[in-house]
C-alpha cells in the first residue's frame, strides 16, 4: 500500500512515472521511502503450467519471511503489508516482534498491521507506544487501538492531523481514511483545502475522503486524472479506485488508454479490485512483448511491481501462469509483490 518517514521535494515531470509514484504504490502507506534496490526481471516471460498451488504458496511464504527478515526497511514494510492484507495470521508472531524494530516506518506498518488485523495477542505491546518518541509511531498505536475499540484513539488522531509536520498530518489524514467514520471527513478537507498541506497530504487527504465514500471529492479525483503529472494521474486513479462508484469505475476505464503504461496498469489492479477485468490486456502486453526489455532498471522493476498487483487482483488464468517466474525475480520487491499476489489468487488455501 500504502505513512512519510522522509521529507522530499516532490519532482514532477511531465509523462514520467516518477519515484515518488512507485514508492507510494510499492508501499501503500508511505508516500516516499528511499531505497537502493536496483534489481529487477530482465529476461523475456514464459509462462508456467507445472507449479502447483500449494508450492507456490509455500515460496510466497518463504519469500514473505525473508521480507520481514530483511535489513532494508522498506523491504520489511512490503512483507508486512502483505501479511495484513492478504489477512495471513500465522506469520503475525514475526510482524509483531517488529513492533521492537529500530525503524520508524517498519514499527508503524507493524502497528498497522496488528490493528487491522485485530490481532489481540499484541495489544498491550502497540498500546505501549501511544507516547513513543516518535509521534509518527504514535498514532500508529493509536490507530490499531482503535480497531480495538478504544474510544480515545479518535480524538489523538484529529489532533495530530492540525501538526506542522506534514509527514506526521499525513499520516494522520492516512489513518482516519482507514477508520471508516465519517466524521473525520470535515478533517479531512481541512487537510486537503489548508495552504500549509504539502502534495503528499493533499494527495493522502483526496484518496482518505474517497475512502470514506464521499463522492464530493469526484470532481478533485478527475482533476487529478487529467493532469499532464504522470504521478498525479496515478494518484487520482488509486482514488477513483477507493471511491468505487459507477462514476469512478467509468473514469477508471479510461485510464486504460493513457499513454504511459504504468499508470494503465495501476488502472487495471483498480478495476481489479471493483470486479473489472477489462484491464487484463494490459497486463498481458507487458509479457507477450516483452515490454520491459528497453528499461533500465529502475523503470524495469517499477512495472514488474505493478505487474504482480494486478495479477494479483485479477486472478485469470492468463495471466496467474507467469507468477512462477515472478517469484524468482533477482528483486525482492517483484518477489514480494509476487508473493502478494499468490496470496490473493489462493485465498482459503
């Protein structure tokens, strides 16, 4: 998914899918997180009929326990987010000893996690850090107190929106999108509207508004499609996705005739998440024309990411016969997208 643990100046580039963007969609919480991954799937694709289900789910675990395992921060934040969202209990044990790591953005995915995923045995551990150092921690606690019923984690977060720490107001604008109480929408345009807000809460605070289902924010979301910014294109496509409407999945669909592929593919996993599998020609161009040939690396493993998302949202059989070699790309971050999406092709396995 996707918090901002590091300040940026935000470099925007017309018809360029920027870093910014990738990090973002790397890691669904963060906005902006420095890697040095450079690795990534170079040869051409084959698909694969000899893998079985239950071998690909025991490398997608094996390939999630390294993640967590990993000394890249950002590394570890991708494999959490994969146990929480692909809701697998038995590897929350790891996630939770996370809740000791000296990174700041690996403890706030790991509280995350934990409260998304009611997980009790770890309770009293994340309430301890609601007065952690790092407010950013913080009202991550406060966060997954909530999804446990504490009704004083509400108010922590309304405040912390008003902070003149944009990473800690975005984050906060982040968390009440993932509350689910309506309330927190006359915060939320606070935040979206305020002339302190930098783009990354603004950006958070348009896509926490969708969140919510307010489909005022419609018309921001579409602005934001238009744009001649590849990043904010991709931006208001992950919103439109979260709005969910006939409107939004109507202006998803378009999407898919934008001149820059990775924002055509970010379309396609929305889509996927609605029920819409019209994105799936997409998806299969990058294998049968081998479109990452041409890339450098980073641009390479950028759509090798996006690739594994949407197939891990659309789930065709098509398009599930290249997870194998995806599984066995040179980067841990196509490995672990990868591994997401066996996850969410085998759901109750």
């Amino acid at each position: 998914m996707k918090s901002t643990f590091k300040k940026a100046k935000r470099q925007r580039v017309k018809d360029k899918f920027s870093l910014f963007t990738f990090y973002f969609l790397l890691f669904t919480l963060c906005f902006l997180l420095v890697s040095g991954c450079h690795d990534s799937l170079r040869a051409p694709y084959t698909p694969s009929d000899t893998a079985s289900p239950d071998d690909l789910i025991s490398e997608a675990v094996r390939i999630v326990q390294q993640g967590l395992a990993d000394e890249n921060p950002l590394v570890g934040v991708n494999a959490i987010e994969v146990v929480a969202a692909t809701k697998r209990i038995r590897l929350m044990p790891k996630v939770q000893r996370l809740l000791r790591d000296e990174s700041v953005p690996v403890v706030f995915a790991a509280a995350l996690a934990i409260g998304d995923m009611e997980y009790s045995l770890a309770k009293k551990e994340v309430a301890k850090l609601i007065n952690a150092e790092d407010e950013n921690i913080g009202i991550a606690a406060v966060y997954a107190m909530s999804r446990f019923g504490s009704s004083e984690s509400f108010e922590l977060l309304q405040k912390a929106i008003a902070s003149n720490n944009q990473t800690i107001r975005a984050n906060a604008v982040l968390l009440l999108g993932k509350s689910g109480d309506e309330s927190a929408l006359k915060f939320l345009y606070w935040a979206l509207q305020h002339k302190d807000s930098d783009d990354k809460v603004r950006f958070q605070a348009a896509e926490a508004i969708a969140m919510l289902g307010d489909e005022r924010i419609y018309p921001k979301l579409w602005t934001m499609l238009i744009s001649a910014y590849a990043d904010d294109r991709v931006m208001g496509v992950r919103a439109m996705g979260a709005l969910g409407t006939i409107k939004a999945k109507n202006a998803l669909i378009t999407m898919l005739d934008d001149d820059i592929l990775e924002v055509r593919l970010v379309a396609a996993e929305q889509l996927g998440m609605l029920g819409d599998t019209s994105g799936e020609p997409e998806v299969l161009d990058v294998f049968t024309k081998n479109l990452t040939a041409d890339l450098d690396k980073e641009s390479s493993e950028r759509v090798n990411v996006l690739t594994a998302l949407v197939i891990g949202r659309l789930c065709t059989p098509t398009l599930t016969k290249f997870l194998p070699q995806l599984l066995k790309s040179e980067s841990k971050f196509v490995r672990i997208a990868a591994a997401n999406a066996v996850f969410q092709c085998t759901m109750g396995n």
